[in-house]
C-alpha cells in the first residue's frame, strides 16, 4: 500500500492532504489537528497515513509506505514549488469544497435543497467559476500543443492572501495574464472602462488591469529585465458580447474582452512581441511559486 503526502496551503488555510494508492482518502487540518476523511468510513486509515507516514520525522511531502521511516530532505537554496503541475480551476475547485464541507456541516438538508434548486450560494460560485477555468484551461493547453512556443500557467498563487491568477499564458505575442468568467447566458456590455453583466456593473476591467500590471512587476523583479503583461477577460458561456468601446491600454497594460471560443483564435493571430529565447526566460521564472510570494 503506498500512501502519499502532499501539503496544501492557500486561502489561509495549511492542510495535508492524503491519498492511499492512488484514491483520494481526505487531509488533516494542521491548524487545528482535525482531520477531514472524503468519507466517514476512511477517518482511521486517514490518521494512520498520516501518523505512520510521518514517523518521527517530521517530514510533509513523499510517497511512502506506512511506518517506514522518511528520510530528512536535504536543504535546498530556494524552496519554491513548480506551478506547472497545478489543474486549471484548481484552486476555486478547492474552495468550492470547502465552502460545500463547510455548508453541510452546518446546515446539511439546507445545503442539499440549495444545490439541487440551483440557489445563489458562495459554493455555486466558485463550482461554476472552476468549470468556467477548466473550460478555458483545456483551450489553452490546445493551443500550447499545437505551437510549443506558448507555454501556460494555471492558478498561480500570488501574495498570500488568497489571490490567484486564473491563467498565465506566455507566447509569442507576450504575456497575459487570463481572467475566466462564467455567466450561463448572461449579456455582456462593454464600454471603456465599465463593464456590466444583465445591466449590472461589474469591476472586472479594473481588476483585470491591477492583475496583469502586478504579474508584470513580479515577474520584471524576477527575470531581471522588464516584462510587459496584458490582460485577457474570457467569457464563458454567455449569450452575447456587446463592445461598444474596448478598453484599450491605459498604465501600461492592455484588458482585451472576447468569448471563450474567440480567445484562442485571437492570441495566436496577435504580432509577435517575444523571442523564443524570452519566453523560456519569463517562463522559466514564471513556474516557480517563489516569484509570486
């Protein structure tokens, strides 16, 4: 049986999650020292993966046997980890969980009655907002196949607050930072700076801005030269898109509005802004969760 440790910090929370050849068993909260087994039947095996996992070592990442001593990793310079292996929607998917753990627990035939008459919850959000992520995720990762030149980044993690890029998509025509949406039918109007959905205004031009000119920072600091990032709103499974006037650039980044099917078309028909040798550069610093933090 092998039983591998992987540690999950994000939203604030610091978790060890648990899976026993190759099924997801659940993570123990190291905050409060309680565990969260996937199901009521898998609390002792989850303790005991962890418990016997660990030894006296001390040690929260490796695939191992249980009660077989792991070794000390040996120091490094830099510990960071390769964001390259994170899912698209990962980190709302999460979330998602959490918020629907959290529900049931609480208020569990109010929480079954609200998914099964679709009602508005946080958890709706951010289970709707991660299959809008996937959506696009799967888009990307087309497009990176049929050029290699693009490379791809998803839910990377930055600050420590909690905040996380949707996409990060490296290539020819630059760098951008991608913002997905989800709105299941919804009328998107565009003008300039404002941005409304069914006629409610929403501030994702601005933050989609903030967001492209942080990444450009962080990674300029990093790559040690200076890196321009856009920003790419997509818009998933909405009726129509109105664009009465793009928002073109405005301090030093660019938000540019499309359709979820529209976006790929678009960013590989944009003129070319990076070498190749660049883009190794920026994604190579790009991938590591040290340049975020």
């Amino acid at each position: 049986m092998t039983v591998e440790l992987t540690p999950w910090k994000r939203f604030g929370h610091d978790r060890l999650y648990v899976t026993v050849d190759d099924r997801k068993v659940g993570y123990r909260d190291l905050a409060t020292g309680k565990d969260h087994p996937e199901d009521p039947g898998d609390g002792a095996l989850l303790a005991a993966a962890i418990d016997g996992g660990l030894g006296e070592t001390g040690s929260t990442s490796a695939v191992v046997e249980p009660n077989v001593p792991v070794a000390t990793p040996r120091p490094v310079e830099e510990t960071w980890s390769d964001l390259a292996t994170n899912l698209p929607g990962q980190a709302a998917r999460e979330q998602a969980k959490e918020e629907w753990r959290t529900r049931r627990e609480e208020k569990p035939v109010r929480a079954v009655l609200g998914r099964l008459l679709n009602v508005h919850t946080d958890e709706r959000a951010w289970r709707i907002g991660a299959d809008g992520e996937e959506a696009v995720g799967a888009q990307l990762e087309k497009l990176a196949r049929k050029d290699p030149r693009w490379r791809v980044l998803h839910a990377v993690p930055v600050g420590d607050r909690g905040s996380d890029i949707d996409h990060l998509a490296i290539g020819p025509a630059g760098v951008f930072t991608i913002n997905t949406k989800h709105h299941p039918r919804a009328k998107i109007w565009v003008g300039k700076d404002q941005l409304r959905v069914n006629g409610h205004v929403q501030p994702y031009i601005r933050n989609s801005r903030f967001e492209a000119r942080r990444a450009a920072q962080l990674l300029s600091a990093a790559c040690g030269f200076d890196v321009r990032a856009d920003a790419l709103l997509v818009f998933f499974a909405v009726e129509e898109i109105t664009v009465k006037t793009a928002p073109g650039e405005k301090e030093g980044s660019s938000v540019h509005v499309k359709y979820r099917r529209q976006a790929m078309r678009w960013l590989r028909k944009q003129p070319t802004a990076l070498t190749d040798e660049q883009i190794e550069k920026i994604y190579e610093q790009a991938r590591r969760s040290s340049t975020w933090t």
